[in-house]
C-alpha cells in the first residue's frame, strides 16, 4: 500500500511572487476565463443557405396576374423550409487572443485568490496506479468536492488513478489555466511542481 501525505504534515512556503498578489480587478480574469471557454469552442453548427436546400426549382405560380407577390423559388429564406440568412456554416472561428504575459498574469491572481480561500495545498499523491489509493488520499484530506491534482509529471500510475474519479482532475504544471483553477474546490500541488510553477510564471521583462 502506498504512503500518503495528509495536510496536516509541513508543507513548503508558497511563494509570494505566484500566491501573494493583490487582486482588487477581476477584469483580467474574466478575460482568461472567457478565453479558454472561447479556444475550447468548436464550430460545430451548420445552417442551409436558399442555395443548398433541396428543391425550390420550380416557380411556386405565374409572374403576374394573380395578385400576390411574385415568388421565383419556394427555398426562399422568408418561406418556411427556406434557406438561412447569415446562419452558422461550421468555419466560424470564435478564439479569443491574450498575450503569453495577461495569460501568466491571470494565472498568479487566480492562484492567489485560490490562496487566500484556503483551497491551495502542497501534497504529493503517491499511489502504485490503484484508484483506491487516491480515493484514500481524498478522504484522509477531506477533499470531497472538485480537486484539481497539479504534478510535474504525469505518470501512468497517477493517470490510470485518477481516470475514474469523479470530480479529480489531473494536469501538468505548465498546462494550469485560469479556468480549472475557479473552478476548482480545492487545489493539490505537488512539492517539485513549486519551483516549475514560479519559474514559468515569474519571468523578467525585457
């Protein structure tokens, strides 16, 4: 049986520079948020134009002298089963853009808002690839609700551990975003994924 760490156990200083900023506007964080949720869309909607529904080609009735408004196609949008006007076509592009710097920034004042909720813990989850391990290591630290597990390196234990657990998601240190970090109920860090996460999202200008 694998060892596990509780959160009673001494934990290493998060650093002031990622988990210690002053957040007094969430503007920038609506925007990353906004932004993964936007990256993540897929076209995926498609509409008919007048041009693409099947039938119409036959004038509904003559040009003139009937006296109702003259008709060349039955496919035209303004009828019922007509074509769409400026409907979805599937090529839509709805990502949204922010720079690699409101990106890193973003980041550090969701991790520090994190901080300041008491969501943040520095634990290592040892397991030997048994998702009952994990589910142990969750209850003994009474995280019940949604845990975000931060590692270095996912290996394969960690990866079949955890597939199956409601609720725990896994990610890589430098894959850690805005949007999983709110979302998350309770934040797990591994001790080596600290220096990474600093040195990633700590970076002088030039």
């Amino acid at each position: 049986m694998a060892t596990t760490t509780t959160a009673a156990d001494k934990a290493p200083t998060l650093p002031k520079e990622v988990f210690g900023l002053e957040v007094t506007n969430h503007e920038l964080l609506k925007l990353a948020y906004d932004s993964y949720l936007a990256n993540s869309r897929t076209a995926s909607a498609t509409t008919k134009t007048r041009g693409l529904v099947r039938g119409g080609g036959k004038k509904p009735w003559k040009q003139k002298g009937t006296g109702r408004a003259r008709f060349g196609s039955s496919r035209n949008p303004i009828w019922r089963g007509g074509g769409i006007v400026f409907g979805p076509l599937g090529n839509e592009n709805y990502t949204k853009k922010i720079s690699t710097t409101a990106k890193r920034q973003a980041t550090r004042q969701a991790l520090s808002l994190a901080s300041q909720a008491n969501k943040v813990h520095v634990l290592d989850v040892n397991t030997t690839g048994k998702t009952s391990e994990v589910i142990a290591f969750l209850d003994k630290n009474k995280f019940t609700r949604k845990t975000l597990i931060v590692v270095n390196e996912k290996t394969p234990e960690l990866l079949r551990a955890t597939n199956n657990i409601q609720n725990v998601l896994l990610i890589s240190t430098t894959y850690l975003n805005v949007y999983h970090i709110l979302n998350a109920d309770a934040i797990v860090l591994s001790k080596a994924s600290l220096p990474i996460l600093k040195s990633w999202l700590v970076k002088e200008e030039v």
